[in-house]
C-alpha cells in the first residue's frame, strides 16, 4: 500500500468524518481507499486551492488531473456550453474533434498521424496493447518492476503496484527502472534486451514495451535527458512497440516539452494519454504512428460510447487554450525549478532527505534513515503537511517518496508555502 | 459489420460532408465507422431531436445514452454547477457519492450492498469480471453467440459481435441466445450447464455467466417474463457467479423494472450499468452483493481516476431525479407498447416484416424475404428512414433486425411519427 494511503478504516477519523467515512464503507466497500489518517472532507476548489466542510483552505500540491487548476472558468464554460448544446458520440459526424485532433497532433513528433480516444487512461493503455499485440501477432509485454498503468483486468495485471494479490499477466516480464547511475540506460536497454530474450526462451513473442518516462510509481525518476534512447533501440530490434504512458508526464508535466518522451528526444510508436486531458472530465487516448495501426484498423472497428463525446472534446479543447495561452509549460517549468532549488536548501537542513529527483511539476523526495528507505517517516510528513494545510502523497516501491505533483498553474509563491510546510514538518520531528 | 455502420469509406457522401469523413479518416484512422451510407454531421440536439448542420430535424429513435432526452436541462445546469464548484475523486470524502449510491441501491433487490464506479461499461464489465475471477478462483466465462460486452481486451474478448478478427479469450464459452419457442428458458439452462460441463472437461474453472437480459446484439430477445430462471440456477449450481449486464436495457429501458432482470424476477450476483447512468457523462458501475467482493475488498485496492468524481455524480444524480419526477418508466412503458402495437399492424401489411419483439423502448422488427434473413433490406430502411428524418439501426446475429431504441422520453406522438415513416420506407419497396 503506498505510504500516502490510509487502510479503508483509518487510524483517528475526527468526529465530524467518521459517519461519513462508516457510511462510504457500507456503501462502496472495502477496495475503496482514503488518502490520510484524518481524510479530508473536500466541498470546493479554485486553481490550486481546495477547501473543506469547515472552510479550511488546502494548498493542492497532489492533484495532476485539474492541469489548469480546479474549477477553470474556460473549462467550466466550454462544458457547459456544449452539454446544452449536443453531447453525443463519434458515430455522427462532428468537427470539434477533428479540430482538437489536429491541434494535439501538432504537438506530436511528425510521424504520429492518429489518435483514438477512450475516457480513461486505463482504457487507453488497454486499447494501445490491443493494436500492438494485433500488429505484431505477439502477446509479452515488458514493464519495469513497481508500474502502475491502469485498473482493467488486462492493464491491472501491467500493475505490479498493485501488490501480490494482483497477478501480473502470463505474458508480462519486469525490469528494474533505471536508478540514478551515470551508465542508467545502458543497464536499462540492457536489462530490456534479457527481459525480451527471456521471453522468447519461453516462446512468448514480444509484442510491446510499456513505460512511463517518469516512472513515477517507480519513484520518481526522470532520469537525464536522452537516456532512454538506448532503450528505445532495444525495443525496436526485437520488434515490438514501444508504448510511452504519458498519463502521467504528457500534457506539460515535465515542464520543458509536452510530452515526457519529447524530453529524450525519442519516437515511440504510440503514446497513451489520460489524466490532465480534459482538467476532470473523462477523456484519454492514444496518439500513434498510422501504420502501427493499419491492419488493426482494417480488421477491427473500434467505438467507446463516451470517448471523445462532443462535451469531452469542449474540455479537452479548453484546456489546450489554457495551456498555450497561459503560457503554461513555461510557468510549470520555472514553478519547478525553483520548488527544486528550495528542496535541495532544505536537504541541507534535514538529513532525513535523501535524493530529489524531478522534472517540471513531478517532483519525487526521498526520506532515508541511515541511509534506508523510511516509509513510517514519509507517511507521517504527508499527514502532518495535509493538517498544516497542504496536500501531498507519497509512493515508490519502498513508500518513502514524497509524491510532490500539484496542478501546473502552481506559482513559485505556493511553492514557497509548501517549501516551509514541508520544513516546519520536518522540524517537529518524528 | 452490423447493417446500420457504413464501412469507413462510405457510399455516397454528400459533397458537403465529403471534406470532413476525408478529414476524419485521416485523423482519426480507419477503426473509425460511421451509421448510414450518408452519414449525419450533427450540432445540435434537444430531447429526443437532433439537428443536423442544415438545420435539419432528425427525430432520435436510436439513442439510449440520453435517457431522459438530449440536453436534459436539470442535467446541464446540474452538471455546470458542479463543474465550477468541485471536479475531484474518491480518495476525499465527498456527500453527494454517498447519497447517490443509497439511492440507486434502493433500486435494486435488498441482496445488493455495494457500488463500485467506473466510467464507461467497459470498465464495468471489465471489473465485474476481476472481481468474479478473484472471488471465485475460477476464469471460465459462459456468454451469448452473438453478445457485446465492451471495448477493453478483455471484454472485446467477451464480445463475439466484433467479428473473427478480434479473438475470444480462451476461458470463453459461448450459448445459442434463447429464442422464441415455449421452452426457450429451460433449453437455454440447459445450453449453459453443457458449457459449463465442457469448461471443465478443458480443466478451466467456472467464474461466471455474463448475459444482458434483452440481448441486444443477439437480436433483441426479450424473452417471456421469468425465464431467466432456471437460468441463474443453473449457473449457482456450478458455484459461478451470475453477472447481469444492465448497460442495455438498466435505467427503465424495459419500461416495467428499473432494470432488465428484475422483469424476470431474478437476483444476480452482480449487475454492470452504463451508458444512460449520467444521460452522457462518462460514468458507469458495479452493483453488487457485499458478500462477492468480501475477498476483493479485503485483498484489492480499486481506484478510478475519474470514476464517480463529482460532476459525474451530480449528472447521475439528476438522472435519477428526472427518472422519478417525469415518470419516466411509466411514459416508457406506455409509448413501448403504442409502438410495438403500431409495428404488428404494419406487419400485417408487409410480408417482409418478421418477428417484433421488445420490451418497454427496447424494440427489434425483424426484416425477412422467404422466411430468411434480409440484412440488405434492413440496411436500406435504416438508410431510407435517415433520408426522412428519423434515425434507427439494425443489428443482430444475422444483421436484419431494425433496432429501435429511443430516448425514454419518447412519446406515443413520436412513435406515430416513427411508423408513418417506417411504413413510407417500406411501401417504397427496394
């Protein structure tokens, strides 16, 4: 269980919450979880602030969905502009979606040529595995050790993050992300090319390699720029395709570029898109290169009822207007870069910080005791931060990373306010 | 190919939509289909009307997301509300899910306890399906010849419809859907205990038996009230679990029961909702017996990004509100049986219609010439009846069932306005 997730009955629910959290249990059931001990009863939000029952104000330093910050007016409006209008779906024609798709495909590498769209990022990894096993006429698929890439039957089984009780699938191989050392992409296309012959030895035909470029719920680690280049090769000999999850880096996360594979100057051959894409509506897909493709398309037809209905599109196309016109890669990447300037200073202060590793507004912290991994620490930091008023997680395959990833509209002022929230909680001890 | 999807190139497009299917293929590749030879470009729509770009009226005979009609205006102004107030998850605590769930279970028979949320029917499907495997220890799946059950790998897997280029999945079983003589429940139970026995004699252990209770996409099968009877026997004998898919005829779609099995008298294990829960917002879900998730919930953390958020929710919520402050299943009920009475005296008039079978809005008209199936025939009325202005589809096994499905606030005025002008498209001969 990651460190920022309380069990479905937490520790000390204060009196106002525990009915709520009584009656949630008898309604949705155990697999339901909170984040923190005391979870926290959310009733509005505004850009990066969300406020509870109480009226207490929350600076929101987690949530990666609303890119463009939490109830954007331009987003509010476009939906409720088009849900009055039309809200239908894909078997109709309609030219806001071919509009939006030209406009994502431009911020594509030429070679991509499609997108199909699904509602969620788990549906879009599940649809990106269909076209690639359909292509290649192979099953295995290679992912890294602690991956997380969705909650249908097939991606669940991609998600070792899931724990033991989650079987990986048949045709699934694991490597390690790549650590911190200056030969990482080397090791990595290394251990990519034992992962693929080890499949072969067991008469698994490679179909894919699916990785998020962070590799975020491997703990953060974005690693130097073009290091996955070796990797990509790796991949590509044995013919497969390689499938980069930008749930979590796409759409301006990292900063510098759009997509989080654009900052290793690589071309995948699809690219799964999710979370941020329409700031809460459900709206995903995968961009692809047309002729990964081509046989899928002519063989399978492919619908999903609500993907890319005329409502999701207004979304997704107000959030490409903010992000261009708030200039918010830019934002992002200066917020980030200052917010890790700040964390370094404090790793100065506390020596329970080990390593920080990020790019643009995912930033991972690690909390180490004699030089270990302290996960009991790093839950306590989350929980102690969200009753000072500021929400953040925390994850890695050892629980001790704080998960530092707040909408990009997140100013270098509201990094200074979780700079010193995070140092006042270090402070108090443990 | 069912009748009513042109192949991704169609016919004869119409010069001033021809520039947007170019376009449209280009972007969005060829799995990409649309209904009619001459496919409709679409802007606007208000209850069971859709207008097209010429300000052309179609009346919406085909559409069950939009429930309780398009542009619901309760549901857009609950939807925009919500959106400038709070879009977040299920990781805080929120009201609004709880009220919610206690009312859509009250819906549903005292066995059932719990919903888990998903977006789409897919996901739901999906989910029902990891639950049954993990409870049950088992993977095999009994399913009808001709069912659709989703858009995921794993319910593609589940959906023969999608044709032999996407496969079955090896644990997959399928039945002859019941049909219309005096015995069909018993020899359909008797159908799925001889798929069962042959599961076993292959070493795979039963999981579940998945069906949708008007099986749709096996020809609109509503079958004699109580039927399913010896059905759910039959799968609790081999300790499966019996999950009914509710994407198609929940909601009041049957007219009589808020959902299909409850026509039957029935009490599944799990029942799959989707499309109209939001009347077109992305949400979707499971209701289930506590008990079948015990294990699951203990063992398995589920989380959905999107699923259930908060506007979701107050769109699903309005819903429910229209569903019982309009009547809406009574309204159902009545303009069903107006229609299906409207069909059989058109049946008395042409030949070439077959069986008419259907339930509350749920309605198949069989098209044949010499007692077989005339899937050509059906595609020409679908199409004629486009060129006049109302929309339809055509679907079954053998693609010559005319599928009328409308919006729930269809009235006995529209359906009148549906047989003038099925009768016009079938006196015009072919």
């Amino acid at each position: 269980m990651s460190a920022g997730l309380s069990p479905s009955a937490p520790l000390s629910p204060d009196e106002g919450t525990a009915g709520m959290i009584a009656r949630r249990q008898a309604l949705l059931g155990a697999s339901y979880r909170l984040f923190y001990d005391r979870p926290v009863h959310l009733v509005r939000g505004e850009n990066v602030w969300l406020f509870d029952a109480d009226g207490r104000r929350y600076l929101d330093a987690y949530n990666n969905v609303p890119c463009v910050g939490h109830a954007h007016p331009r987003v509010v409006e476009a939906v409720a502009r088009q849900m009055a209008t039309l809200n239908t779906h894909t078997r109709y024609l309609h030219g806001t979606i071919l509009d939006y798709t030209e406009r994502l495909l431009a911020t594509y590498p030429s070679e991509f040529g499609h997108v199909m769209y699904t509602c969620t990022g788990s549906e879009a990894v599940d649809l990106a595995l269909r076209i690639a096993r359909h292509e290649t006429g192979g099953t295995g698929v290679v992912i890294t050790r602690n991956a997380y890439h969705g909650t249908t039957a097939v991606t669940a089984g991609l998600s070792p993050l899931l724990g033991p009780a989650v079987p990986l699938g048949r045709d699934v191989w694991t490597v390690p992300a790549p650590d911190g050392r200056p030969d990482a992409g080397e090791t990595f296309a290394s251990d990519i090319r034992a992962a693929f012959a080890d499949m072969r030895r067991h008469g698994v035909r490679p179909a894919a390699f699916l990785a998020d470029s962070i590799f975020s719920t491997d703990g953060t680690r974005p690693g130097p720029v073009g290091f996955l280049k070796a990797a990509i090769d790796a991949v590509h000999a044995e013919n497969a395709l390689y499938i980069a999850d930008e749930v979590q880096p796409g759409f301006g996360r990292t900063g510098t570029h759009m997509w989080g594979f654009a900052r290793h100057g690589i071309v995948p051959d699809m690219a799964v898109m999710g979370k941020p894409m329409g700031n809460g509506l459900p709206i995903a897909g995968v961009a692809l290169r047309p002729e990964v493709a081509e046989r899928f398309g002519r063989e399978v037809r492919y619908f999903n009822t609500f993907g890319a209905n005329t409502v999701s599109i207004a979304a997704a196309t107000a959030v490409l207007d903010v992000i261009e016109e708030e200039g918010i890669l830019g934002r992002a990447t200066a917020s980030g870069e200052h917010l890790l300037q700040g964390l370094h200073l404090l790793s100065q202060r506390f020596a329970e910080i080990g390593d920080i590793r990020g790019a643009g507004l995912y930033i991972g912290v690690e909390l180490v005791r004699d030089g270990e991994p302290d996960a009991a620490r790093a839950k306590q930091i989350v929980n102690r931060m969200r009753e000072d008023g500021v929400l953040i997680g925390a994850s890695g395959p050892a629980d001790n990373v704080l998960k530092i990833r707040p909408p990009l509209t997140f100013s270098q002022g509201h990094a200074d306010l979780l700079l010193d929230t995070l140092a006042s909680a270090l402070q108090a001890g443990s």
